[in-house]
C-alpha cells in the first residue's frame, strides 16, 4: 500500500499523510513524530515481541 505525504500551507510545520493521491480537507491526518512508532512481527500470530518485522504502526494524529 502506497502513501502520499504532504505539505499544507495552513499547517506549514506539520506534515499531512494520505493513502490517496490528494486530501480532504475536513479529514487530514498527520504523523505524531513525538511517540514512538511500534513494529508488528509475525510469528505463528501478529504480535510485537517475537517474529520477523512485517509492518509498522505509524503514530497519527487528526485535525478537526
């Protein structure tokens, strides 16, 4: 699955993330870079202790 992040001029140090290619503006999104991001592992089941890394929980925060 592909992401597009953005720039936008009302929030000029925040940066916007979308899973399409432009936003809506009543339902922008932005990653919280002040929590840490969590690595979801497989290892017979999704859990985030043992296994190998098969994706990442991204912290995100919404604008209302």
């Amino acid at each position: 699955m592909s992401i597009t992040l953005f720039e936008l001029e009302e929030f000029p140090k925040r940066i916007a993330i979308s899973k399409a290619n432009d936003y809506q503006v009543n339902g922008i999104f932005f990653l919280d870079f002040s929590k840490p991001l969590k690595v979801i592992r497989w290892f017979g089941k999704v859990n985030n202790k043992f296994g190998i890394a098969v994706g990442l929980l991204v912290p995100a925060l919404r604008l209302s």
